[in-house]
C-alpha cells in the first residue's frame, strides 16, 4: 500500500491496483485497475467536491459511499 498527500485535505491510498481519493478521512472517489473512476453518490462539502471532481476527470461511475467504505475496511472485492 503506498500513501501519498496529494494536496490540502487530499490524500491518495494505492493499493491492489485501485487508487483512491481522500478528501479528509474519507474515502470518496477510486480508479479502478481498468482504468474506470467511480465516486461517492453521496453529497459533501464544496472542498470535498473539488477534491473529487480534479480525481476523476470527465464521466466518473456513480457509486454509494459504502462501496467505498468497504475498500477502506478491505472488504471491497
């Protein structure tokens, strides 16, 4: 697992081939292996919203924020 800061409040965890987004403590936007974005369908701060949007680019996949919780707790398949 490789951690890296990548701004103020942001926060990129690489690991098993998924790249994920941190805006604070909380996981809210992943690249997946096949190079696909998926981000939270939950609504946060403006911040955490600009945090997102610079992740992901152009057409990002819709996903709930369990899923994303599930990757941090290593359940996500």
């Amino acid at each position: 697992m490789k951690v890296k800061s990548i701004g103020s409040n942001q926060t990129e965890v690489s690991a098993n081939g998924c790249r994920v987004l941190y805006s604070y403590e909380t996981p809210v936007a992943l690249e997946a292996p096949s190079g696909k974005y998926y981000k939270t369908d939950q609504k946060w701060s403006v911040t955490t919203s600009k945090h997102i949007n610079r992740f992901v680019g152009g057409s990002p996949i819709l996903v709930s924020q369990d899923l994303l919780d599930d990757w941090q707790n290593g359940d996500f398949a």
